[in-house]
C-alpha cells in the first residue's frame, strides 16, 4: 500500500532562511517568537503543542536556529523524522513555495507591483474596466484586504466598481460583494484579468468576495479563488496523476497548482472544516493515492494580520486534532506535515517572511530522528516521486532512503 498524506500549515516557518537578509527578514521566526510572546503573557501561558512536538517540531526548530523555543518543554524522545528546508526560489510567495515542496523551485522572477499607491498600470486598469464593462475600480494600492474591505466596501456597493488591490507578493486581487456584484461575474472578471495579466508575469490573481451590510459588517466569504499561472514543468503530484495514480486537493491546493495534477478537488473553509475534510479523503482513498490540504487560516487570518494570540490559539487547536489524523493511518502509510513560507505575526509590516519550513515525516519506512538541514522544500517532492516509484525529479533529494 502506497499513501501519503501532506498536511501543510500555511505560513509556519521555524526560523529565518540563510538568505533572509535579502528579503528584509533577517531574525524573523514564526514559531520562536509566538512560543516567546505566549511564555511572556500573563494571560495565557506557555504555548502547548504536545502532539507536533512528539514528531519532532522543537527538534527542528533548534536544529534551524540554535536554540530552544521558549516555554515549551521538548520531549525527551521522538517518534517522526524531522528536519527544516531553505527555500531556493526566487520569492517567498504561496505557489513558489507549494511548487517547491513538489519538486519544482520557481527560478524565476515573477513581476510585481511595487508601488504602492497607484500600483496597477493605467492601460491594464483601462482594459478590464472596457472588457468586463465596468463603471470603473477603486483602491489600486497596496493594502491589507480587511482593512481596504471596511474602508472602500460600502463605496463599492454604491458605485459598483470592484476593489483592486495588490500586496508585495505577484499578486492581482479583486474584491466584491457577493450580493450586489455577483460572485460569478467576481469569477469571470478574474478571469479576464488573469488573461490581461500574462504580460506581467504575476503569480495569481484572487478572487475576494464579502459580504456584510455596512463597514461594520463586512466580512470575507469562504468562496474565495485563485487564479494561478501553471507550474514551469510537472511536479510531482501530475507525474502520480500521470502513472495511474490519485491526488485528492483539500482546501487552496488545486487553485494553488492551477489544477495541474489534481484528481478531485474539496473545497473547505476553517481548520476544523479542513480537517474533516482530510479524514474523509483518508477513509476513501486507497493505493497510490496522494492526499494534499493547505490549513490556510494560519497565514490567511493570524499571520498577514499579525495576531500572535490568534496564530498561537490555531496551532494548539491544530495540535489538539492531530491525533485524528494520526490514528488513522495506515501500516504503509507517509504522513509529512510543512509549510510553504513563514509569516511571523511579531513581525514588521504584513507580508510572508523568508524562514525554514518545518518537515515532520512519519511513516513510508522512516526511523525517527533527524533528517537535518535541507537546502531545499523539493526534498519533499523528490521524496514523494521515490515512495510512489516515480522517475525522479530534477529538483531535491529523497530524505526516506538516507533515513
């Protein structure tokens, strides 16, 4: 029996990359520095994550930076391999980072738009607006998508022009109410605009729908989308895809991949939702099958918005029903638990950080104990591509046989 199951915790680094600097990250440590806010706080305690720590996450964390994380006890023994990876693409965005963890690094540089008022291009904003017959947009600069939602939403629902808004990462977003705009003329503007964006080279566009009656109720829907450019070549998940294998996307893992090397999509909202949704697919899918959820609220919701209470509370939830999954798994089964990016929420500003991603692997014939330093995420591709006998990738290094 081959199964592996990826559960990657979105935006949970353990430590600043060897090449943070560049990226003005230098010190960042998503982890370290919740355990270090929660072992300070008088009103909450010690940051408590008994089951990743029996993998190995503060093993990994220390083997990353050098030092233990504060307040939290680890356990004298293990029972998965861990290890952390450097990432070795160009950016520290969601698809380079998933593309990566499936053995393909993104080496190139995608376009941005760095501005941040007035960051879109005159001639594009005049493109969608003809094509999609629109009154016009509002926003166009770069701002966190809560924040212009209370601030431009009830300008929007009179006007009817849809917010553009950008951040620092390749991205395009759209949001607009779901009532008075449409949620499917919200789709089929982004898609217009991931054609008119090809010239860019932008990552993803996305969809943001919300709705609420006023400033003060407004709120993000669950019917968000991306719309992602394909990976550069195949990764992993389309090389099982394409050997008569099976690969079950749960949650933003199929717009992540441009639906690349998916078999079925499940869409789900909040951790809890994603987690049902991932023991479903345990106790439906069988022999080479590649089970693959992305629990988007830690970046999504506590790291962008740098909610060091809210991202802490998340990971012992989180925690809290990892057993679920655990006793769940098969004899031959491989459980690996990662993440694509950091996104330390005592960090300055709003945007990802460039740290190590934690590998916590269990099963597939490991041992426990340290698989050490990776220098890249494609480890976990070309470690997938050898437990489903898989030519290997051009990108990483199996971390199962050297176990």
């Amino acid at each position: 029996m081959t199964r592996a199951i990826v559960l990657v915790l979105d935006s949970f680094g353990i430590g600043a990359a060897p090449d943070a600097e560049q990226f003005g990250d230098a010190g960042a440590d998503t982890l370290g520095h919740i355990a270090r806010e929660c072992a300070a706080s008088t009103h909450r305690g010690a940051l408590q994550l008994p089951n990743l720590a029996g993998l190995g996450l503060l093993h990994a964390h220390h083997e990353s930076t050098g030092h233990w994380a504060q307040g939290m006890t680890p356990p004298t023994s293990v029972s998965g391999a861990y290890g952390h990876a450097r990432e070795v693409s160009s950016g520290k965005d969601t698809p380079s980072g998933h593309w990566e963890i499936a053995g393909v690094p993104v080496r190139f540089d995608w376009g941005y738009f760095s501005d941040p008022d007035n960051s879109f291009p005159a001639e594009l904003l005049d493109a969608l607006i003809s094509e999609a017959e629109l009154p016009g947009v509002i926003g166009n600069c770069h701002a966190s998508g809560t924040e212009i939602i209370a601030r431009l939403g009830e300008e929007h629902v009179r006007s009817g022009q849809p917010i553009v808004y950008t951040s620092a990462d390749s991205v395009f977003q759209i949001a607009a109410h779901e009532d008075s705009f449409g949620l499917e003329r919200l789709y089929r503007l982004c898609e217009t605009a991931r054609r008119l964006l090809e010239p860019y080279n932008i990552g993803r566009v996305i969809a943001r729908p919300f709705n609420g009656e006023d400033a003060a109720t407004f709120a993000r829907t669950a019917n968000r989308r991306d719309y992602s450019v394909e990976p550069p070549s195949p990764t992993v998940l389309q090389r099982l895809c394409q050997a008569d294998g099976r690969v079950t996307a749960i949650g933003k893992i199929a717009d992540i991949y441009a639906h690349c090397g998916i078999s079925r999509s499940i869409k789900a909202s909040g951790h809890d939702a994603l987690f049902d949704a991932t023991l479903d697919a345990m106790a439906e899918d069988g022999e080479r099958s590649l089970i693959m959820t992305n629990f988007v609220d830690f970046d999504m919701v506590y790291g962008h918005r740098r909610d060091v209470d809210g991202y802490a509370a998340a990971l012992e939830h989180f925690d809290a029903r990892l057993p679920e999954v655990l006793a769940r798994l098969r004899d031959d089964d491989l459980l690996i638990l990662t993440a694509d990016h950091g996104c330390d929420p005592t960090w300055h500003g709003s945007d990802h950080t460039r740290e190590h991603i934690p590998i916590l692997a269990l099963g597939g014939g490991l041992s426990a104990g340290s698989l050490g330093a990776r220098t890249s995420f494609a480890d976990i591709g070309q470690s997938l591509a050898d437990y489903f006998d898989l030519a290997p990738m051009d990108d990483g290094e199996t971390f199962l046989t050297e176990n």
